[in-house]
C-alpha cells in the first residue's frame, strides 16, 4: 500500500495548487481599467503610453495593454482615455477646507480684482440681495490695488452705504470692512484691541476698516439678511467642496478642523459620498477639551484622520502681521 500513497499525496497537492491558483488569479483580478492613457507615474521624465488596472479602489498595475488585460475578467469595467495625460493624484499640505467650503457656497470670490473690479462686484450683489444684506467676499489682495495700499472702508461706503461689507483677505488674516459693518459690530475709536488681533485705525484713532488677525471675529455675529449669489448656494456645501477639490486633481488634504468636522466626513464615508482623503488638525489651545470629548492623536484610518495640533504664533507677511526683527517698510511703527 506504501505505493499508492505517493501519487495519491500528489494528487491532493496538485488540488490545493491549483485552488490556490484560482484564489490569486482572482485576487488579482481588476474591477476597471483605463486602457489609452499617457500615465506619468513618480521618476519618470515623461508619460508613457499605458493601460493602469485598479481594484478595491487602488492601483494594481500600470504595464502595456497586453499586460493588464491578462488582469481582466468577466466583470471588468474598461474606460478608454483616449490619449489623456493621468498623473498621481495631488495633495493639498495647508487648507481650510471647512471656512472654504463655505465661501465657495456663500461668498463672491475676488481674487486677482483691482480696487474698481471689487466695488463692481459689490454693488451687483447689492442690487441682487435683500435691503440691508450682508455682503461677504474672500481673497481680496492689496497687491492689486494703486500703489499697494490697504483699501479702507469708505472705499466700499461708496458702493454700499446701507448693507454690511465683510471681505476677507487672501491669506484668511485680515478682514476688510465698510463703515455699516463696523456701526454693527459696534466698533469705534474707543474700542480696544482684542488680545491677538489689531484693528488698524487712521491718525485721529478712527477704525480704517481693516481688522487683522482675531480682530476679524468682532464683524463675526453681525445678525442680516443673507446676500444672494446666483447658482452657488449649495444644499451641502462641504460636499460640495469634495467633489470642486476632486475636479481640480486633489485626492487628499491637510486640514484646520474640528470633531464636529471629523464627524461630518465619516458620515459622508459611510454614505459612500467620500472622495478626498482628510488628514484633520485641531486647535492646540483647546486641546484639553478635545482630550475630553475622546480625541486621540493619529485616530482615524486612510480618509479621516486627527493628525495633529496646530499651535499658533503670530501671522502672516501679507497681513503685515507675522512677528519681525525690523519694522515693515510700509509700517515703520509696526514689526508685528
């Protein structure tokens, strides 16, 4: 019997091969492929022409069309890119994707405009919205504007005497407000200088309308009619914000954010409704309260992630408000 039991230990290795086979050719099997495409992948000096298979939401292979059809089987989705460059999807090392959702939704952009182009913009919105409206803006630059100097707030007076004008700058650090908007906030001459913030005044004391740094959260509550900007008003604007990011190349961020905010995007992951990868920072001054709420420090998995705190200094250069050793040259009383 000694002699049988050789082939028959064959035979059963030969099974166990050849299911094991069939387990990694499935394994290896691609949901979809895009077949055409010039792929520049990382140390490559140009793109090559390549089909790239995926699976379970990654890359599997990149390779020539022959090679990554052996990967294809009966289910396999085929997407021609006729001849469209692909490249690694981007990562955003510095957003503040939740604020940005909501300018992108609620707010004018005004990047690039000149002082004119600016109070054009706020006057359409003006005539657009309800009397007395709040009139939001981002990334207004003095760059753009004659000589390089900060606007002031009769500069929006102008266009919008009776509705509140908050218009934030560039880099998020100064605001930028009319003379409605400060009577609101009830600001004055009298009114100090918040701890971490300076509300710029002209050589009499009187508020320029130019509000830096956490001087900014004064104009925060005005109470007003919401201003009305056709065709961007979003049910959802943070995922709103996913899908403009996702069509701009971006796979992945670093972001400002919150546990509120965590929350929100594990929601929208288990709704399937999650395309961009959050790496999440909190702010370092409340970090005991986010130790009691249960936060813990590279918490998460590949879409939502706590990373770590930020802990804040000063400001920026463009504000004028990143500490110095010198003065400014534009503000020799200021380093600062």
């Amino acid at each position: 019997m000694k002699h049988v039991k050789i082939p028959l230990l064959i035979l059963i290795l030969l099974l166990v091969m050849q299911g094991c086979s069939q387990k990694d050719n499935e394994a290896a099997a691609a949901d979809w492929i895009l077949c055409g495409a010039k792929i520049l992948t990382p140390g490559s000096p140009a793109p090559v022409c390549a089909d790239l298979a995926v699976r379970d939401g990654r890359i599997l292979a990149i390779g020539d069309a022959k090679e990554i059809q052996r990967l294809a089987r009966s289910g396999t989705r085929r997407v021609d890119a006729a001849g469209c460059t692909v490249v690694s999807g981007l990562h955003d090392a510095h957003v503040h994707f939740e604020s940005g959702a909501k300018m992108l939704s609620e707010r004018m952009s005004l990047r690039f405009m000149n002082l004119e182009e600016i109070q054009a913009k706020v006057r359409a919105a003006v005539a657009a919205s309800p009397p007395g409206a709040l009139i939001l803006g981002y990334h207004f630059n003095q760059a753009y504007f004659p000589n390089g100097a900060w606007p002031a707030r009769h500069d929006l007076d102008i266009v919008a005497p009776q509705n509140p004008v908050v218009i934030s700058r560039v880099d998020g650090h100064s605001v930028w407000v009319n003379s409605k908007a400060l009577e609101m906030a009830d600001i004055t001459k009298e009114t100090p200088d918040p701890q971490g913030g300076e509300i710029q005044r002209d050589t009499a004391g009187n508020p320029t309308g130019i509000l830096k740094e956490k001087a900014g959260n004064l104009v925060a509550g005005i109470q007003a009619p919401d201003m009305v900007i056709p065709g961007k008003k979003a049910k959802d604007p943070l995922a709103a914000a996913i899908r403009h990011a996702n069509q701009l190349g971006l796979t992945s961020v670093t972001t400002s954010g919150s546990l509120e905010l965590v929350e929100r995007l594990r929601r929208l992951q288990t709704q399937g409704q999650l395309t961009l990868r959050f790496h999440v920072w909190l702010d370092g001054e409340e970090i005991d309260a986010h130790l009691q709420k249960g936060a813990r420090f590279n918490q998460g998995d590949d879409f939502v992630r706590i990373a770590f705190l930020k802990l804040f200094a000063d400001g920026t250069i463009g504000s004028a408000t990143a500490a110095m050793f010198s003065p400014y040259r534009h503000r020799p009383d200021s380093s600062g």
